[in-house]
C-alpha cells in the first residue's frame, strides 16, 4: 500500500518559516516527480512546487517563489518543502503529492498525480 505522510506543519507568525517533509512508503518514487499542493478555506487546491525525480528541475507558483524551496532525497524516498517569509495567506491544508511518470511541469497542470498525503495543517498569524 502505497503513502504520503507529511510532516512539520503547524502555527508560525508572519515573518517566520516552516520545514514540511514528505515520507514515502510502499513504493519508491525516484523516478517519478513529486510536488506540493495547498488548499485553504473555502478555496480549492492549488499547486505551490514540484520537482523532477533527478531534483535539478524545480518549478513554483508565482506567489510562492523567492520564498519557498522544493527538494528531495531519493535514498530516502522524501521530499520536502521550505517555506520562508510567510504570509498569512500562505494558511492551508498542504499535500505531498507523487505523479508516476510525466514531468514537474505538468504536475503544475494538475495532469499525471496518482498519490496524494492526507495532508498538514499550516496556520500562518499576522
């Protein structure tokens, strides 16, 4: 059975930083690109960054670049998200998600995504 279990989200004021971590089990993900979707109240969910299975191309939404930072470990099966100089409308429900095959590029098209976490909370107070 295959899962996507975030970590590190919580409360931080506006200003501060936060580290999720994605751990993968039940299948590895080293030849496939991973990302990071958010969703807040009210809205739906929307991409923020997604990286290719070699980790050299990156790719984010306009209103997180500069600030945040996608990586990931293929030994270890994760990925992770730093997020700086938030912003309280970075406030959302964030998920780790894992596409089989495709490209970074179109997992900011929401296309190829087989895998998704079950997702963590980050409170962003001003």
């Amino acid at each position: 059975q295959v899962q996507l279990v975030e970590s590190g989200g919580g409360l931080v004021q506006a200003g501060g930083s936060l580290r999720l971590s994605c751990a993968a089990s039940g299948r590895t993900f080293s030849r496939d690109p991973m990302g990071w979707f958010r969703q807040a109240p009210g809205k739906e969910r929307e991409f923020v960054a997604s990286i290719s299975w070699t980790g050299v191309t990156t790719y984010y939404a306009d209103s997180v670049k500069g600030r945040f930072t996608i990586s990931r470990d293929n030994a270890k099966n994760t990925v992770a998200l730093q997020m700086n100089s938030l912003k309280p409308e970075d406030t959302a429900v964030y998920y780790c998600a894992a596409a089989i095959g495709g490209t970074a590029q179109a997992m900011g098209a929401n296309k190829g995504i087989r895998y998704w976490g079950q997702g963590t909370q980050v409170t962003v107070s001003s």
